[in-house]
C-alpha cells in the first residue's frame, strides 16, 4: 500500500501527470474491445474524486477525458472501416462471438444515432464506432455525433467524481474510512470475479483444441508418456478437465515458488514490530465496519471449517462415496497439514519470512476443494457461476483477516497459491479416478455445504463475536517508554518510533502528524481552553442545516470526526483567525506512556481550513496550504510553557508539558 500511495500521490500533485492519465483512460476505454476490459469510468471517476472541486482543474481534464475518447472512438471507426468482415475472426471476438452482434443490432435499430446513445451506455461503448465503420457509416454523419457525444461526456464523468471528492471528507470521515474501505471492496471484487469470469470463458470455449493436442503430445512423449498416459486415455470424458486443472497445478505452483523466492530475498533480519496504522487494515478501521468484517472473519474461521469439514466427511461416508471421502481428506487435512509445515519451515529460519496464513489456507482448501467435486457433475454452462461464487466467497475472508489485522497480504497470497496447487493436484486425481455420481449428487452437495457453512458461522458467531468486537475497538494497549530517550530521538529503547501519519491512504502531506505531546489530558485541555480554543461545533440537526444552509454560518459548520486506528479524536479544538480562516486541532491518545510519571503521548494533527460552498449544493471545510506554519505558531501560544523540539524534516515536533504539569 505504501508503494501504492507513493505512485498515485505524485500523479495527483502534478496536474499534468493527471491530465495524461485521463487521456490515456479514455482512450483506451473507447479502443475497439479493449474498452471491455478496462474498468475505465471507475479509474476516470477515482480521478475527478482526486482533484475535487476546482473549477480550472475540472475543465482542462474534461477537455482531456474528451480528447482521449474521440481518438479512441476515431481508431475503432477505422478498424471498422479497415477491416469489416474480418472483425469476427479477429480475438477475443472469434473467442466470445457476442459483442459485435450486439452492436450490430443495437445499430441497426437506432441507425446513426447510436453513435451517440453508445457513448453513455457501459458495454456498448467500445463496441459501436467500431460497428459503424464495419456497416459503412459514413464519415460525415458519424464524425459530428461522436465528438457532441465526447464533449457532453466528459464533463458527466469529471462533475459527479469531482463532487464525490469534494465531499469524501463529508462521507469517508464520518464513518472512519468506510467510503474508501466500500471503494477497495468493489474494485477487488471487480477484479478477482471478472477475472475468473474472462478466464473461464476463454478456456472453456478456445482450450479444447490445444488441450488436446497436448494430450497426445504428452502420450507420445518418451519420458513424460509413462506418467501422464494412464491419465489421458483418447475418449475419456476428464481428459479436458483433468488437463485444465494440470494447468491451473502449474501456473499455482510456479506463482508460489515466485512468492517464497521473493519472501527470502527480501526477508527483515528480525520480526519487525509493526505499528498497526502504517498498514492497510489499520488505515481501512473505522468503528462502523467493524461488525460486518468481525462476522465475515468469524464466518471463514477455523470452526466453520472444523464443521464443514466434518460434515460433508459424515455425508460421504453414509452416501457410501468411499473415494470422495479419502480425496476430501487428502484435499482438506493433508492440505492443511502441508500449509502448517511450510509455515514451520519458514518460522525455523532465522530471518522473518512470511509464510502462509494457515485459516486462509484451510479456507481455500475447503471451499475450492468442494466446488472441484460439484463441478465435476455439473453442466458446463454452470460450473462458471460455482467458481464465481467461491471466489466472492474467498475474497470477502480473506479480505476480512487482513481488515481485522489478522493476516497479512503477502501471507494470504502465498496461502492462495499452495492451497490451489494443492487442490487442483487433488483434483486431478479426483476427475480420474472417480466415475460419475448418481443423479442431482452436485446439488445436495452444495445444499449441505452452504447449509453447514451457515451453521458453522451461526455458531462461530454466538461464541466469539463479542470477544472479536472488543479486541477491535478497544484502546492501543500501554507502552512504557523512557522519558528521555523519547524526548531526545523519539524513539523507544527498540528503535521504534510512533507512526507519522494517520493513515497510509491518501496523501502523507495531509494525514501525516504534526507534534507529539506528553502531557495529561486535563493540562492539554486546560493550556487550548485558556489561550481561546473552542469545542468542535455537534454533530446534531443544527450542524445538519449549516451544511446545507445557503448561507455560510462558519460558527456552526461542523468539522466531522476522525479515526486513528479504528479510534475516534480524543481532543479536538479550533480556533479562528480573525480573516475567514480557522485552526483545527484533533488529537489521539498513542500507546506510549512515558516513564516515571506514566504521562501519556499523544499524535496532534493541525490544520488550517476555510469553509466554502461547492457548487451552490452544500457547505463545508476547505483545507488550505499552510507554508508560514502558521496552525503550529498558534497551538506553540497555548503551550508556551512547555519544552518545544523539533523533529527530522518532515517530521512531527515533539512537546513536553512536564514543566506546566505539577499540579496533576
């Protein structure tokens, strides 16, 4: 994630960066067939989000969004018009067979006017300047409607995204990171289901002729022969299956050895202690989100597969299905054995290697394993929707363990990769050896998965969810830390440090902390009530009015919440200036406590903001360049008593209220 922001905050800070991005988006999003592929209006929308309400900003990329999709829908006219009737046999549409007859007809009903409806309709986009060069639309008539339908177009994509950033503070605030937490959900989602999806379709409607023909390759083979010729017999009905699956075995294995080649190359010396809010799950905590993804995480727990499990074991033993019951066993037991010992082996060596995350590894071996065996007796036209279900499944648990902090990435990836190998191994052996299973077999099996997949997370859930809620939301336990060695490097007696921003998602330069205070909350209240500060207006009908009032009524304009860490500001003042501008202070409490006296320290973000109208819809702060330090000058005032020292470039000051500290 810290590369992540490290990409996208410089393309956000340099407004010709941004602009070339969303020429480039927009291109390819109305490329011929390419745009099928490229999730562009929501890349397009995250762009205007990231420029939020400034008018000149606004029109120069609406004038690139226009640029970018009028060559993008010029190129596809011309493909069009160059190549016509060979477009079928040309891929992926000699693949799928099903977006140029649905462009054509979508023409044919609407003529010329299609040209320009299609640019506001998703999959048809890419699909009819194509189509209207292929049908011999003639220039002139598909020139004038193309470029009105851009230059209306690109201001509907640049507006609403443009609005949604202005108010991500008003959305994503308010419910910690939820809005930003909804946005990683969808774009993951987006992306592990559609690349099943893509995956599927092309294997399942192009393999068959390559999978043969390696099949008798591999037969013929001198050496390999000997091996894989049992298993693929000329006219045996897994033949195919079973060489889909070896495929999958490798492309599985060989991303797992990338993974453990990559995890020891680049292994820490020592376990470093981590400080949760520099990583993702401790950026994406917000208190509302918590008990979804504490049932979610309870959901893919190990109990849920202890029971599932057990369950379809019992239902294979009494069906008398012998050799699915001894497969399910190697698949899920062994399987999770063999995750546990890589883990050990990893664990054993005396650098810090991540290894598999064993509950994601039961997980996928559970689910994926299952979903093997009703494939199996499926008809080929449902098993997509199968795997599709499986990977919405995993996605939502994995993505749970990493959101509660209980997994990291790395680990789940290397889990994924040895559990699919691992399965489609299986598998393989499973399509062979087993024959087909009596009538509706793969129905029942479902029905009792997900009946004990419900059960077991019913169950999980009654007995840990409120012990998993309050681990979630309770304070950052006690660090006792030396007084002097925090004031002089601001470190503890390990090496590390306090994070310096709040949260890795978004730019460093507006979540980064400003000062570090050890000082008792009553003296830290006591030295901003005294030199003016006053309480955050609250959150309550009157403040709902201000935002919405036509009037601008900066007294009562709410500054909403913030989280550090899943927890809310302790403290939080403002103080105005005098000239329509205003310091706000929100203040967390960390986990260090310095010794003797047991003072806490606590992370201080300032800010200095004016409150604004965005356009004529609503009111609401406005953040503003601060290069004279001027929020710092202010909040010095109030602790004029204390000791002041400054940090590293770019890092928070530190302040000590000791001196001014006796009475408490």
């Amino acid at each position: 994630m810290d590369r992540l922001g490290q990409f996208i905050e410089p393309l956000l800070a340099d407004p010709a960066m941004l602009l070339a991005a969303g020429f480039l988006i927009a291109f390819l999003e109305a490329l011929a067939v390419v745009g099928l592929i490229v999730p562009g209006i929501l890349l397009l929308l995250l762009i205007g989000a990231g420029i939020g309400w400034d008018p000149p900003l606004m029109a120069a990329l609406s004038a690139a969004f226009a640029l970018g999709a009028m060559l993008g829908d010029g190129l596809s006219y011309l493909l069009g018009r160059r190549y016509r009737d060979r477009l079928a046999a040309l891929p992926p549409e000699s693949r799928t067979g099903r977006w140029l007859g649905r462009g054509r007809a979508f023409f044919r009903r609407h003529g010329g006017r299609s040209v320009f409806i299609a640019r506001f309709v998703g999959p048809l986009r890419p699909i009819v300047p194509v189509v209207a060069g292929s049908l011999g639309l003639p220039a002139r008539h598909f020139l004038p409607r193309m470029v009105i339908a851009c230059l209306l177009w690109a201001p509907a994509m640049v507006v609403p995204g443009a609005l949604f950033g202005e108010s991500l503070e008003l959305a994503a605030e308010f419910g910690g990171r939820l809005v930003v937490l909804l946005l990683v959900l969808l774009i993951g989602g987006w992306l592990a289901i559609n690349g099943v999806r893509i995956g599927y379709d092309l294997a399942s409607r192009r393999s068959t002729w390559w999978l043969k023909r390696l099949g008798q390759w591999l037969r013929r083979h001198p050496r390999l022969g000997r091996l894989a010729g049992p298993l693929l017999v000329p006219g045996q009905r897994e033949v195919i299956p079973v060489l889909g699956l070896a495929g999958v075995l490798l492309l599985s294995s060989a991303v797992l050895l990338t993974l453990l080649t990559l995890a020891l190359l680049t292994a820490s010396p020592m376990l470093p202690e981590r400080v949760a809010a520099t990583t993702l799950s401790g950026s994406l905590r917000t208190p509302l989100a918590d008990p979804v993804f504490v049932v979610l995480g309870l959901a893919g727990s190990p109990v849920v597969v202890l029971v599932v499990g057990l369950g379809l074991a019992a239902f294979f033993a009494a069906a008398g299905r012998r050799l699915a019951l001894i497969h399910w066993g190697l698949a899920v037991g062994v399987g999770s054995l063999l995750a546990y010992g890589l883990a050990a082996l990893l664990g054993a060596l005396p650098m810090y290697v991540p290894g598999p995350d064993l509950p994601f590894a039961a997980l996928v071996l559970l689910h994926g394993f299952a979903a093997v065996i009703a494939a199996k007796d499926l008809p080929a036209t449902r098993r997509k929707w199968l795997y599709l279900a499986v990977t919405a499944a995993l996605m939502l648990f994995g993505f749970a363990r990493l959101y509660l902090g209980q997994a990291q990435l790395y680990s789940l990836a290397i889990a994924l990769a040895l559990a699919v190998g691992w399965v489609t191994l299986i598998g393989i052996a499973y399509r062979v050896r087993v024959g087909p299973s009596p009538r509706r077999w793969a129905h029942r099996l479902i029905g009792l998965f997900v009946m004990f997949g419900l059960g077991g997370a019913v169950a999980a859930n009654a007995l840990g969810y409120g012990a998993l809620l309050d681990t979630q939301q309770q304070p950052l336990p006690s660090v006792v830390v030396d007084a002097e060695r925090w004031w002089t490097t601001g470190a503890r007696a390990s090496g590390e440090t306090l994070s310096s921003r709040r949260t890795v998602l978004g730019s460093a330069a507006v979540q980064r902390f400003d000062v570090q205070l050890a000082a008792r909350a009553e003296t830290f209240r006591r030295a901003l009530d005294a030199a003016g500060w006053q309480p955050l207006p609250p959150l309550d009908a009157n403040a709902l009015r201000a935002v919405f009032r036509s009037r601008l009524v900066p007294e009562a304009l709410p500054h909403l919440p913030r989280d550090y860490n899943g927890q809310a500001q302790q403290i939080a003042r403002r103080l105005p200036l005098g000239d329509g501008r205003w310091v706000v202070l929100r203040a967390w409490r960390s986990s260090w406590r310095l010794s003797p006296d047991e003072r806490p320290v606590w992370l201080i973000q300032m800010r200095l903001v004016e409150p604004v109208t965005v356009a004529g819809l609503f009111n609401t702060w406005r953040r503003l360049d601060d290069p004279a330090d001027e929020a710092m000058q202010r909040l010095r005032a109030a602790g004029e008593a204390w000791r002041w020292r400054s940090g590293a470039p770019d890092g928070p000051w530190r302040a000590d209220a000791r001196g001014s500290d006796l009475s408490g």
